[in-house]
C-alpha cells in the first residue's frame, strides 16, 4: 500500500477516537480575553501538553510568559532531514451573545456531519490535526520522515503580546526548515488553497479641533472654520475617484504582482457578478488597472473606518462643531513598513492641514505583511498535498487579512511559512454556532500526512 492508503485507512479505522478526544480539547473554556477563565488556559494548556506526549513527542514543556503560557514539544531523530516547526493557537474567542447558539458552545456536537463547538474550526480542531499526524506517522512506520517542533500559545486571540518575545528568546530553540501552520481555510468548498502571503495592518486617528466650543452658526458660519469641513477636506485629499492613494510615497515600495501570479489568480475563475450579489451593491469599486482578487490580496488600502463630531441627534443644531475626527486603516503588503506609512500619513495630513484648526494624531498598533514567493518549493510541496487528497487544482492564494504573529515569525526566525488551513469562511469562527466540516477534517488529516513525506524529500 502507497502511505497515502495508509494514512486513510489508519485515520478511518481511528476516527471515532480521535473526535471524541477532540471533543474533550474542546469542552475547555480556554477564553483568553476574559480574566475568569485562567484556570481553563492552564487546563487547555496541561491537555495539550499530555496530547503531546502521547503521540511521542519530546522535550515537551508548559513556558510560562507575560500572559497565558505556551506549549512547546518536540522530536528530532530524523538526521539530515527538514525540521518543520508547527504553530497553532489553543485559545478561543468569548462565545457571547450565547442566545444565538443552537447548542451550548463549549458541548460538542456533530450535526448534518459538522462538528458545533467553539473553536471548532478556529483554531483547537486544526491544531488536533497537526497532533493526530504525528501519531499516525508513528503507529505506521515507527518514526517520522521528518524533524517536527510544535508551539502553541494562548494568546492569538488577544493578538499575541507575548509570543513575538518569546519567539525572540528560544530562536535557536524554535530553528527549523520551514514553519506550517493551519488556521486559515480553503479557497471555496473542495477547493484546497495554500495561502503563500497576508497584508499587514497600521492605522490612525485624525482628530480635529477648531474654536473653543460649539458656535452658533447664524453669529459665526462663514467666517469660522467648522471642524468637520476641514475633516471632510483631509479626508477626501488622501484617494482620487479611482480610488487611488494619494499620500505622496505609499506606493514606493510595493512588490510587484509576477505575472506568473496574476495568471494563477485569473484561473480562478472569480465570479465578480456573484460577490456584488452576496454584499448588496450593484458595481464594484477599486484601483483601475487590478482585478478584484489582486485588489484584495496584493495591493495596499486605506480606508476610513469611522467620522465623529457635530450634531447627529434628530432634528437639526445649527452649530459649527469645535470638533471632528476620524479612523484611519491601511492593509499593507510585502515591503511596506508600517511605521514608514504612518509617517506618510503624518506627513499627508500637515501638507493638507486647513486653516483655522488643530490637528492631534495617535497611532494604532501596526502589523507587517507577509509573503513566501509562490513558487518556494515548500509552498508547492504543499499544493501537491492538497491536490493527491481533494483531487481538483490547488489555489495558490494571499489573504486581504492580518495575522501579526506569522509576520513576526517571518521576521524574527527568518522561515518560509506554510500556511495549510482545512476550514471554510461559512464556519462562523468568532460567532455563534462556530463548526468545522467533518469532510475536511478527514481529508486534512490525509493531506497533513502526505505533506510530511513530501517534505522529507526535498532539499533544504
């Protein structure tokens, strides 16, 4: 038998095993963001350290950190073989507002063949995946074709504050070939992705102050300078009606699309005529000369998110509001500097300062993208994985979102990183009645396995 036949007929003779251990990781309440469940960080913590050792990993501790602790392992008994380093989170989100859930959130329940549970999807279910491998590997051959290091924290959820130092200090600890980690999803059902780039994140608040106070409009209209119309002024001067940038330098330092990946993105097949469909609006807006999928993965942003100041109740105030403000973020892509476009930004808004008022900015917290050119053999790798299992054409993708932590990895330990996620945008992570499709959890673990192999034989 082919190992993939091996690995399919190990993980179907093991799967009620494995997801009524799944179902136990689960039933701990291991929200990070709320204060009386530390006791149920440390028990998803103490789980998964037991977890480890019973698919024969080594090495294994609980590091304790700022916050919620991480959990390493480790088996390095495969001389002159890749290392791969597998990241993955054992915190979840707050299961509020609770009336919405079908059945108690943290009570595991399949229905019509998905798995209902808080955390289901995001990220418990996929880090059980990455465990559930390594045991299957072991039970098959007796070893592993690889090197194998895992780190799983508590604290994804919060946007990692201790992992980037904790990262920092164990950087010959966490070494490693290549850096896995699942906690994204396919391209659309049945069709695998591999997600080879994400946008960073930076932002700013704009706040605008004029007079003293509120001013009667009929004493001072016209010769006052109202807060809001100098807002609205700086606002409108940052994008042209194509919705081009205009901040002098934010485009400097983009990288360019190949046209090897505007070509992979254009066999996908997006159907722009269904998106306007399912968001409600009857054209599409966006940077002449890129298609949607570019727009979204693979160029820059800004974007206001929110404008505050004046009279908003009902009826009408005539005043000249003192004050004014606005939101400001940017997703940024490979080689954009997030502190960089923050002083562009600065350096926009003093060019196009009105008269008449004060400007005060503060900063939000900055991400950087992230990217590991597509054609990097691990990403490839990966795409054949995917491809043997699901049997239809892997997409090679970026995500128009943010994950912090894998730039921080990319920065700090200097890895190509995988990014191998199993669940689907319709699993309502972060809301009620959060699930995990079953199909692709069984079909995971094949695509897992077969990419240890594969792994094994390239030359890194």
């Amino acid at each position: 038998m082919s190992h993939l036949a091996n690995l399919d007929a190990y993980f179907a003779e093991n799967r009620d095993k494995h997801l009524t251990e799944l179902n136990d990781f689960l039933r701990i309440q291991s929200i990070s963001s709320l204060s009386e469940h530390k006791q149920h960080m440390q028990m998803a913590a103490s789980w998964l350290a037991a977890a480890m050792k019973r698919v024969n990993l080594e090495n294994i501790s609980i590091d304790e950190t700022g916050g919620h602790p991480v959990v390493y392992g480790d088996w390095l008994h495969a001389p002159g073989k890749p290392t791969i380093l597998f990241y993955g989170h054992y915190d979840v989100q707050p299961v509020d507002p609770l009336h919405l859930w079908e059945t108690p959130p943290f009570e595991p329940q399949v229905r019509d063949n998905k798995l209902f549970a808080r955390g289901a999807s995001d990220d418990k279910g996929q880090v059980f995946m990455h465990l559930k491998t390594i045991e299957a590997l072991f039970a098959l051959d007796g070893t592993l074709p690889v090197n194998v290091k895992f780190i799983i924290e508590g604290e994804e959820e919060i946007g990692s504050p201790n992992l980037p130092p904790y990262v920092e200090k164990n950087k010959e600890k966490l070494a490693a070939d290549l850096i896995l980690i699942s906690d994204t999803g396919l391209y659309a059902p049945g069709k695998p992705a591999v997600c080879y780039g994400l946008r960073g994140l930076t932002g700013i608040q704009i706040d605008v102050r004029g007079a003293k106070g509120d001013l009667h409009s009929g004493l001072y209209g016209g010769g006052v300078q109202n807060a809001i119309h100098a807002l609205a002024d700086i606002l409108a001067s940052f994008r042209d009606e194509h919705g081009t940038i205009q901040v002098e330098g934010f485009y400097d330092n983009v990288l360019p699309l190949s046209e090897e990946e505007r070509q992979a993105y254009r066999d996908l097949n997006f159907d722009e005529e269904a998106l306007k469909e399912e968001v409600g609006v009857n054209e599409l807006f966006g940077e002449a000369g890129y298609s949607y999928l570019e727009q979204i993965w693979a160029r820059p942003t800004l974007e206001v998110n929110g404008v505050f100041g004046g009279f908003s109740g009902e009826g009408i105030k005539t005043v000249l509001p003192a004050e004014a403000g606005a939101k400001i973020t940017c997703r940024l892509v490979p080689n954009q500097d997030p502190g960089e476009i923050v002083a562009l930004l600065k350096a926009h808004v003093e060019m196009h300062k009105p008269a008449g008022v004060d400007i005060t900015i503060s900063e939000f917290d900055k991400g950087a993208p992230f990217i590991t050119p597509f054609d990097n053999p691990v990403i490839q790798a990966a795409g054949r994985s995917y491809e043997r299992v699901y049997d239809v054409p892997t997409a090679y993708i970026r995500g128009g979102g943010s994950i912090p932590i894998v730039a921080a990895f990319d920065q700090i330990l200097d890895l190509p990183v995988v990014l191998m996620g199993f669940g689907l945008s319709s699993e309502n992570f972060h809301a009620p009645n959060e699930h995990f499709h079953l199909e692709n959890f069984d079909k995971g673990l094949r695509v897992l396995g077969d990419y240890l192999y594969e792994v094994a034989a390239l030359k890194l």
